[in-house]
C-alpha cells in the first residue's frame, strides 16, 4: 500500500507542477473559467503559483500530509467554478457533458488528494 500511495502522490505532484506552469504557458485557456468580476490574470497566475507550491509541497514526505490538504482545500473551492461552468451557454472546457465529466473528475482529484493526505 506504501508504494501505491507514493506512486499516486508522485503523479498527483507532477500533475498539479504541470497545471501550474500551464497557468503561464496558456493563460487564455483559463480565461473562460474565472468570472469576469475578477482580474482574470492576476488570479490565473495566483493559482498557477498555488498549484505549483502544492504539487512540489506534497513532494516532501515531511510535510506531505498538510500540502496534500491543501490540495482537497483548492480543489474544493474550484466546485463551484465547475458547477457555474454547467450552467452556461458555453462551457469554457467545451459542451456540457464535457463539463459534466470535469466536475466529476473534481471529485476524483478531491478523493486522491485525501487519500494521499493520511499518514
């Protein structure tokens, strides 16, 4: 079991570095995804640095378990984003159903972030 949790939490911080960095490689991408109320760019980056923190964080067998949380915190603020982009006109991931399958994968990252959070 230790080293399927290893295996996982390895992947799930090269996943969230990857995403990070993506945040500035593609920052238009991420655009549809955050209101217009907020400053689009400002909370792109802001994220994309979050997750990069997060994904080298759970890196660290030490401290593993408190980044790990703080992975299910981010990914549990992001539901509601998932849940506003279903109930546009225009998903920014694409069609409804599209959007429908990222929400459920939201779920999914939630569960992996947990269960790679016990010690």
């Amino acid at each position: 079991m230790k080293l399927i949790r290893l295996v996982f939490t390895i992947l799930f911080g090269a996943l969230l570095i990857i995403a990070g960095i993506n945040h500035f490689i593609s920052p238009e991408f991420y655009d549809k995804l955050i209101p217009d109320y907020l400053p689009k760019l400002p909370v792109n980056y802001s994220v994309g640095i979050l997750e990069i923190i997060l994904g080298i964080g759970v890196l660290i067998p030490r401290y593993r378990s408190y980044f790990a949380f703080g992975i299910v915190i981010l990914m549990c603020l992001f539901l509601p984003v998932h849940i506003w982009d279903i109930t546009r006109d225009n998903p920014a991931v694409g069609s409804h159903n599209a959007a429908m399958v990222r929400l459920s994968f939201q779920f999914v990252l939630i569960y992996w972030a947990w269960f790679i959070s016990r010690k």
